[in-house]
C-alpha cells in the first residue's frame, strides 16, 4: 500500500494540491486545514465534512502524532517540560513557559543533534534523525491540548525554536513549519513571535535573511573570540564569530529585526572581565541584543555556572559598551529545563532499565 503522507506537514497549497487528486474540492482545503490546526486531528470529528469524505481523508493521509509521555512542571508552574513520543518511538521535549503577556513553547527540530557543543545535552546522545515539518507542528498542537485541559483556555503566542537539534541543519522542514505556523487559517502565529536559535550555520543565515521574514534570530555565541569558541563549539572551527557577525548585519538589514546573541555564562570559562571587554567591542555599534543566561550544569560535563558577582560584572562591562543586555529568565532549574536533559535521563533511564541493571 501507498505510504499515506502526513497531512500535517502540507502547507495549504499543498493540501489543496493534493485534494485535487482526489477530486476534492480546494475549498475543502480550508476547511480541514482550520480544523487540523484547531487540533482536530481525527478527520470523524470534521463535521463540516461530508461524511464519505472523511472516509476518503481518512484511508488517504495520516496526521503524525506526538503523544505526551512525560510532564514535569516547576514548582510555581510557570513553566512545564514535556517529553513526546513520535510515532517511530523516538523521544523528543517541548517546553512550555508562561508568561502573563501569552505562552511560550519551545519547539524541537531534530532528534539529537549534530553540533556537539560541549555543554548542551541534547547532543550527547548524537544525531538520530531531522523532524517533519508535521512534528514540529504536532509538539504546538499537543502542548495546546494540554494547556486548554489544564486551564479551559488555549494560548500559544510564540514561539522558540530553541529545542534538541539545529534548525538551519534542518532548514526546509523548519520553514515550512514557520509557514504553516504563521498562516492565518492555522495557528496564526505572527512572525514577530518567533524566534529561531542557531549555533550559526552562516551560510543559511544569509538563506534565511533572503526569506525576508520577521522572526527574530538569536545566534549561540558563547565566547568572544574564535579560540575560545572552539573549545566550546565545533562548529566554530567551521564559520568565525567575524563572519557570524557579517551575516548577522545582513540579516538586520535584510529583516530589521535586531539580532539577539546568547551567551552561557561558565565560572571561569567565558565569564572572566577581559572576556567581557572583547565580546563589548565586537558588538559595540550594532544594533543587536545581548542574552545572557548562567549555564545549566548539566550531568557529565564539568562546566559550572558562573557566580552572581561575574555575571554582574558581565552585564555591567557590556553596558559600558551600550549593548542591550538581558539575563534570561531560569525557569524550569527544578524540571531539567536545560535543553534535551529531560530526554537524555528518560533515555538513561530506560536502557539502563533495558539492559536489566
Ligand atoms: N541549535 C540551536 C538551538 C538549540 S539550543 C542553537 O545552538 O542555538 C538553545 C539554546 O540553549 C542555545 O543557545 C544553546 O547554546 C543553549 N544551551 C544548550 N545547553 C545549555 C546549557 N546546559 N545551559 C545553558 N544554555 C544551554
């Protein structure tokens, strides 16, 4: 039999496209699409559909699942991790963090990660394999379910593409989530809500910067210069933090959407007062936002989290240099917030479980 195509990895025109082979017609494209991205995922429950239609739908196209395995919420629930079962069993997590001004959810792109940044556990494990557009969207859909269960309201207002995994290693499934994420008969998710978190894949920043779409980038720095970022981040012994930079520029000019730079501040690593001085003057006169979050410490890395009087002095140094500067908000410290930690022990877990011991 034909492998059925997921149904939530089509853009609207390609829902259209594909109904038309079955003689449906395209106004029926918008019809289901709403209800998909409604979360009405079981076409029996379209009831504007005729019902031998759905039958149709149902025998044509699957809608790919992630099913809440796990939930861990912090302890004034303001924010709750989520780890997903994917219909081939692979595990991912999602997390949730609410604000008063609307929810967050950040969204996995990858299963694993290629990028080897020593402090992240997300890429312990290695690569396994890139997520569908249809995945992506089914982790916002299913956190959605959980919130209206839990609260009686649904809210998703932005979004992070800050999960496990690389988004512009997975550039084509990434933005085809963000198109069908944004457009207003799904979930509406204006551009300026989202936010995409890379490593610095130069090369496709400046394709992204092409898009021309308004969502903020956010660039993992990490250090302030090359030799440091390397011992960090392998990836820098691909693409320089000038170069990084340079794109950076372009993709302000190309979006006007300031760019944000992350750095995870390490006690004694990258968090020392010179460290500071240089990261000041690479980014003295561009209009880009510094985010300075202490690391998580996460299990078998050495790495420990900088003291509250370095990161002080961090902000302060950078300050000089009239750089924006924020400290992100530490949510989730109690429910392994930092990024793929939950799925790493859930793994853990379970092969240690496996293997009988
Ligand atoms: N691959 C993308 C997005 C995923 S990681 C990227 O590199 O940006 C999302 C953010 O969390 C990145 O800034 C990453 O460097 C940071 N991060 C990963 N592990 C961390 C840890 N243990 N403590 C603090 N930040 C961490």
């Amino acid at each position: 039999m034909k492998e059925r195509i997921d149904i939530l990895d089509l853009t609207l025109e390609e829902l259209a496209f594909e109904l038309g082979k079955l003689n449906i017609a395209q106004y029926r494209a918008e019809q289901i699409y709403a209800w998909l991205h409604r979360g009405v995922l079981d076409f029996y429950d379209m009831t504007n559909i005729p019902k031998d239609m759905r039958a149709l739908l149902d025998k044509s196209f699957k809608t790919s699942s992630v099913k809440i395995l796990d939930i861990l919420q912090s302890e004034d629930k303001s924010t709750a991790k989520y780890l997903f079962l994917l219909d081939d069993g692979n595990i991912i997590e999602g997390v949730v963090m609410r604000y008063t001004y609307g929810n967050t959810i950040c969204v996995s792109t990858q299963v694993g990660c290629k990028m080897g940044c020593s402090f992240c556990a997300s890429t312990k494990a290695g690569f396994v394999r890139d997520l569908s557009a249809g995945e992506m969207i089914a982790q916002v859909l299913a956190a959605e379910r959980h919130i209206d269960a839990d609260k009686g309201k649904r809210g998703i207002k932005n979004i992070v593409l800050m999960g496990s995994g690389e988004p512009l290693d997975n550039y084509e499934n990434t933005l085809k989530f963000l198109n069908i994420i944004h457009h207003s008969l799904g979930l509406n998710i204006s551009y300026r809500n989202i936010t995409l978190s890379t490593c610095g894949l130069v090369t496709r920043i400046y394709d992204l910067a092409d898009e021309g779409l308004p969502i903020t980038l956010s660039i993992s720095l990490h250090a302030p210069n090359d030799e440091l970022r390397k011992e960090i981040m392998p990836i820098a012994h691909r693409y320089g933090i000038d170069e990084i930079i340079q794109s950076s520029k372009y993709y302000f000019k190309k979006t006007g959407r300031r760019v944000t730079f992350e750095y995870a501040l390490i006690d004694n690593v990258n968090d020392r007062k010179d460290h500071a001085m240089e990261l000041g003057q690479k980014l003295k006169d561009f209009p880009c936002h510094v985010n300075l979050i202490p690391i998580n410490e996460i299990r078998d890395s050495h790495y420990v989290r900088s003291s509250e009087k370095n990161i002080d002095r961090f902000i302060k140094i950078l300050q000089g240099y009239d750089i924006q500067v924020t400290r992100r908000r530490e949510l989730g410290q109690n429910i392994q917030g930092a990024c793929g930690q939950l799925r790493r022990d859930y793994l853990g877990r379970y092969i240690s479980h496996s293997k009988g011991e």
